[in-house]
C-alpha cells in the first residue's frame, strides 16, 4: 500500500483571505454601536413672571416662531420621476440627485441647515460637493455623505450603494459600514454587506442612456428592463442561474431589448399586456 | 465583556479554522464562509455578555448551531470530491503517476465521505490544521479520550478505503 502522500489536501482554494472579510465586514463595527450618549437632562427651568406689553410682544413672537417651525416641518418638496425619465434635482447645498424612473425623493428645504436629509426610495445617483454632509434615509437604511459621488438603489428588499468617487458611510439599526471607490454595500433582510466592486461605472450605466450589466444574475437584469419600460416579462424556466454581462442605449424599444438579451441564451421573452 | 482589539485579536486567531470547521461538517466552501462570518458576528453583537476565558469553545458551539440549522434547511450529503487538490512538488510529474495520484485523491475522498462526522472533524482538525488532540478537546469541549477514540475510528474508515490501492 502506498502511503497517504501529505500534498493531497481536502481544504479548498477560499475565495477571501480572513484578512480581506475582516476589511469587508468586520473593520467597521465600533465599540459605540448601539450605546447612547446620557446628557442635556440637567438644565433647570425657572419661573419668571411677566407683566402687560412684554409679555403680549412675547406671546406673539412665540406665535410666529411655531407657525415658522410648523410651515417648515411641513413644507416638504416631494419629487416623482415616472417611467421612461431621468429627473435632475438640485439639492440645497449645490449637489445633484439624478433620478430613475419610478423613483420619488423628499427634503425639507426649510430645515436643511439644520437636518440636511433627503428620503427617498427607488435609485438615485448622487452627485457634487457636498460641502456640510447630509444624509439620505430609505426603508432599509440610511447613507451619510462624506463629500463624494455615489449610486443609491432601493428595490424589492434589496438596498445597494454603490460609491463611484470619495466617501460614504451606510449604516442601518445593527451595523455601519464606510465605501470608499468602487466599493458597494448591500443590505438585504437587515444584513450589512460591502465588497469591491470591479464595475462601479455600470452601477450608474443608467445617469447615461445605457442599460450597463456586468454579469449580473439574468433574473435581475429582467427586473431592471421590466421596471424602466413599465412592463411585465414572462420569463421562461431555469433562468435563475443564468448571469448577463452586456451594455447598450436605453433608446430602443422594450421588445429590441429583450431580443439582444435573449440572443445569447436562444431565449425569446415575451411581455405580457 | 471584550471590546475591538479583543474581538480582531479573536478573528485573527480563530477565522481560518472556524471556516474549516464548518467546512469539514458540510463541504461547501461558500456557504462556510458566509456562516462563519456569522459566527463571529454573533459573538460581536453579544460581546457585552461573553468573557474571553471561555470563547473559543463558545466560537465552535455557535458553528455547531448554525451547521445544524444548514442541514435542517438542505439536508445534502456532504461530498468532499469536488474539493480534494493535490500539489506537486516536484516540477515535472509523469502522466503515469498524475494518474496515480488522482485515483488516491478519490479515494481519500471516498473516505472523507464515509466517516462519521463525529471522526471527520476530530480528523481534519488533527490532519489539515496539524492541531493537537488536547487542542481540538479544548475547542470542542469534549475529553482527549474521546479525540482518541474518534480519531481511531476515522483511521479505520480510512485504512479500509485505502487499502484497495
């Protein structure tokens, strides 16, 4: 019998050195998550009694302040892009949201200098200085901006940032995590994630005109077309495996579309009226 | 109670065999390393509450839940044929022996696939992470008699599997 030789090995080739998960996943928890800060409660109030004109001037400046705070909490601009348009939105602090179809954002001008916060759901591609930071909220998570540009999508259960250039911090109730370029954090089922990604530009294929993929499951990518046409696909079985890698103009038709991503696979999709 | 520096001195020490470990129980290397992600950040989110004197056998009881938890959601067999590799060291090897080779990396295989569970971990912590019986006791809470014993009982499978050669 020949003896068990030590070069055979049953371990795998892991993808991800510990080193490189730890970046990932694990570099960005801090010992602070989740603890509050306990202060502000020891102000004392007195009581001071006011007399005739001051006290009227008083009321009526007190008046005013709440029908001023009550308009800007109120106030509230709410933008809708419908199917087959990209809406521009100029942000208080000089920055640009560029928005997908189907996609509605909501800021509260009046209170920007003090909560700069837009919430929005659908995808969106952020753009510009973004001098003082503000913050994006959506169902699933919320986005600090660090002075960058980056792709924000919200469909389904998934939340995906993508940042194409500088800094963002996403976090949502359990986890943070900070993006810098090329990297993409998404989080599903309440899940934090974030990788590198090799194709950061085609996250924002659509600010352009192009429907950009790279090998992205074919189910996703029918999602995407369904979505931006407004149609319903019948997609026809054993497709789930199946990833699509291709760029081309939003300009063509749904059903031209759909040919030149059926073509590789011999898959004809039909859309349902 | 640990803080950061305990929990990356934890990961930097345990990560890779964590992974192994539920590598050797389920033989799929993806979804290894997705579960032993969780391990460590379920250790993270009760920080608070573990002490760092008992953690590395709290590390390998988390992995044995969620393996469980795995199995109740796929129950597959695990097969490790798809995994086995083999290095050459030497620079040029003759098709003769390459050939001899892959029959043995079947099956050591096969062996792998027909040992208890039980024997397989003892096993490949003792062979792939060359850790000591008193080591793999300590993190798997059980008595070095019963590392032995197991370990005698995956030599047998393995003898039997071999012998064919």
């Amino acid at each position: 019998m020949k003896r068990l030789d030590n070069k055979i090995t049953a371990v795998p080739h892991w993808d991800k050195t510990a080193d490189q998960i730890w970046n990932e996943r694990f570099a960005v928890l801090t010992d602070e998550d989740g603890k509050e800060g306990n202060d502000g409660q020891t102000s004392s109030s007195k009581i001071v009694s006011l007399k005739g004109r001051t006290r009227y001037i008083l009321s009526v400046a007190a008046a005013i302040l709440v029908i001023i705070t009550t308009t800007a909490f109120i106030y509230s601009k709410d933008i809708n892009a419908v199917s087959g348009e990209i809406v521009s939105v100029h942000l208080p602090d000089g920055s640009i949201a560029q928005l997908s179809t189907g996609t509605s954002i909501s800021y509260r001008p009046m209170l920007w200098i003090f909560s700069p916060c837009v919430t929005m759901s659908g995808e969106a591609y952020f753009t510009g200085s973004h001098a003082e930071g503000f913050s994006v909220k959506t169902k699933q998570g919320e986005i600090e901006v660090l002075g960058t540009s980056f792709n924000s999508r919200t469909y389904d259960d998934k939340f995906v940032v993508t940042c194409i250039e500088g800094k963002v911090k996403v976090k949502n109730l359990r986890s943070s995590v900070e993006l810098t370029e090329n990297m993409e954090s998404t989080i599903i089922n309440g899940k934090l994630k974030a990788e590198y990604v090799s194709d950061s530009e085609s996250a924002v294929g659509w600010t352009k005109g192009v429907f950009s993929f790279y090998n992205k499951p074919l189910n996703d990518v029918l999602k995407d077309v369904a979505r931006y046409y407004d149609v319903k696909i019948e997609k026809p079985e054993g497709i789930d495996t199946l990833r699509y890698t291709g760029k081309f103009s939003r300009q063509k038709s749904a059903e031209e579309v759909l040919t030149i991503i059926g073509q590789p696979y011999g898959l004809t999709f039909k859309i349902c009226k | 109670m640990i803080d950061k520096n305990d929990f990356k001195a934890l990961f930097d020490e345990y990560y890779e065999s964590i992974r192994l470990y539920i590598y050797y129980k389920i033989a799929e290397k993806d979804a290894a390393d997705d579960m032993a992600q969780d391990v460590f950040m379920a250790v993270w989110e009760k920080r608070s509450e573990v002490s760092i004197q008992n953690i590395k056998a709290l590390l390998y009881k988390i992995a044995a839940g969620y393996i469980v938890d795995y199995y109740r959601r796929c129950d597959v067999k695990a097969d490790f044929k798809k995994w086995i590799s083999c290095t050459f060291i030497e620079a040029s090897v003759s098709t003769n022996e390459q050939a001899e080779y892959n029959e043995m990396m079947q099956l050591y295989a096969n062996a792998l696939n027909c040992m208890a569970d039980g024997q397989r971990e003892v096993f490949m912590m003792n062979r792939e992470e060359q850790l000591t019986y008193q080591e793999i006791a300590e993190r798997l809470r059980i008595s070095v008699k019963t590392v032995e014993k197991r370990m005698s009982g995956a030599l047998k499978v393995l003898k039997n599997n071999m012998l064919t050669l």
